[in-house]
C-alpha cells in the first residue's frame, strides 16, 4: 500500500469523521480536504463522491457546471453508521489502519 492508495485515504477519512463523531464536534474539512491528504482536488472530489455513493458519509453536494471542473462542496461531512461499520469491518480498512500505524513515525502529520 502507499499512502495516496484509495483505502489508506478513506480510512483516514473515515477514521477522522468518526473521531469527530463520538467527540460531538463538526468536523473540519482543513482536516481531510486534498491538502490534508496530499492529493489532487480531482482524486479528492472522486474519493469523496465515492464514499457518499456508497453511503459512508453525508454533508457533502456535487454541484453541476457545464463546463466547469467537478468539485465536492462539503457542508457538514458526518460519518453514517454504515461508514462505522465499514471502518471497523472491511478487511482493506484494517489493512490501511496497519500500513498507517507502520509508518506513522516516518511520515509526519498521519
């Protein structure tokens, strides 16, 4: 895995959306957004639309421009108990959460 990999992101994601969950507090998109992650706007706003299709998050809109490049406007990103679910038993997930802990030292800001 590397750490642009599609579910080393989504954990990420899910993890800090849960952690402002049980915490009560809005979550901040400074926090998750593509510079957070270190990733394109447009790997970022498939990313998100990928995980608000499958229904692990809400708080988030797709707004249509014609002509315009697709962006993800995130009003109050929450994760869905679907998304908890998916964090705490999707094996790629637990996956992602290892590689993350085996190079959190070396790898400043995870």
């Amino acid at each position: 895995m590397a750490k642009d990999d599609y579910f080393v992101l989504a954990y990420r994601i899910l993890k800090y959306l849960y952690e402002c969950f049980k915490a009560g507090e809005r979550a901040d998109t400074d926090m998750f957004g593509p510079d957070a992650l270190g990733i394109n706007n447009g790997y970022w706003v498939n990313l998100i639309e990928s995980l608000y299709n499958e229904g692990y998050i809400t708080g988030v809109a797709f707004p249509i421009a014609v002509g315009a490049i697709r962006s993800a406007k995130v009003y109050d990103a929450r994760i869905t108990q679907k998304g908890i679910e998916f964090l705490e038993d999707n094996s790629r997930m637990k996956k992602a959460a290892e590689f993350l802990r085996a190079v959190k030292g070396t790898i400043p800001g995870l």
